[in-house]
C-alpha cells in the first residue's frame, strides 16, 4: 500500500504539489481566523464573608479578617 502511493507521489508530482498547496493554503486561513486571546485575567480573587458578631464593632470585626 505504501509503495503504491511512493510510486504515485513520484509519478503524479503535479497532482501532490497542489495539494500540498491546497494543504498549506487551508492552514494559513486556520491560523488567520484562530481567536488569539493574549490578555490574561489580572484580577484579584476576592471572597465576601457575612456574618453576625453583636459583640464587636464593624472595625473590630474587619481586623479579624485575614489575607492569603
């Protein structure tokens, strides 16, 4: 089977450069419409935490939060 095509390939030299040229055509219209996103997300992952404390004020309660 392989030989078959070796054979054809060298017989029909035409025939394979246009389609190695089709081949190469199709890839360069690919790569052109491929959406290229190359800004990254930058933003800080922020969480809210609710919760109830009666007993602290709101400053007092915000210094018991912490950062990672």
């Amino acid at each position: 089977m392989i030989n078959k095509i070796i054979a054809f390939s060298i017989k029909q030299k035409i025939v394979i450069g246009f389609f190695i040229l089709i081949l190469i055509l199709l890839g360069i219209y690919s790569a052109v419409k491929l959406p290229i996103d190359a800004v990254p997300d930058i933003t800080n992952n922020q969480i809210q935490i609710i919760t109830s404390s009666p007993t602290l004020s709101p400053p007092k309660s915000n210094g018991l939060s912490f950062t990672r």
